[in-house]
C-alpha cells in the first residue's frame, strides 16, 4: 500500500517536520509508514509530493484513520481521494493539500 501526499510547504525543511507530524498521527492507529520519495510537485508553488510505503494494515484501521483526515473520501478502483478542492471536503491535518491511498501492492 503506498500513500501519496500533497502537502502545502515552502522549503524542504518545513515539508520534512509536516511529514514527522503526519508519520506521528499515523502511528496512533498502528500504522508504519516509510518515506520513499519526497520532491517538489511542479505543477503548484509551494506544494511539495510525498510518496509513502505502509505496511500491511487492515481495512478497519485504514477506515478509522482516513475519517480522522478528511470528511470525504472519493473512492476510484484500488484508491481513496481526498482533496480540498473535492466540494464539502474538509482536510483535517495541517498544510495537507491532497491525498490518496493506493491499495495495490
């Protein structure tokens, strides 16, 4: 399962202690992620692309830690999206832009 993260973040540095946040959360529902890939996303200033590797968790945990980020999840085939640009959507972790979980291996 790998999570893509969209974050709102001017400097790398301030991009890795939103991660360090994230992971923290993240860990409160059992869930250990690993940063695989971190980069500036070219298509929006100030926005930086976060890929993520988790391990085996179970689809109630998942449940229970998506309705702590975000209201409204769009469900597409193998993935769950959430963003603030979804209408009624509302993100609740810090400078998260957008997310999606991918659920194949």
């Amino acid at each position: 399962m790998q999570i893509t993260l969209f974050l709102e973040a001017s400097t790398m540095e301030e991009t890795k202690q939103i991660i360090n946040n994230f992971k923290n959360f993240t860990n409160s529902y059992d869930v250990n992620l690993s940063v695989s890939k971190v980069e500036k996303y070219w298509k929006i200033e100030n926005m930086y692309r976060t890929l993520l590797e988790v391990d085996i968790l179970s689809k109630a945990k998942l449940k229970m830690m998506m309705n702590s980020i975000a209201s409204i999840w769009k469900e597409l085939p193998d993935e769950y999206l959430a963003s603030k640009t979804m209408d009624d959507c509302k993100i609740y972790i810090p400078n998260l832009y957008m997310i999606i979980v991918n659920l194949a291996d």
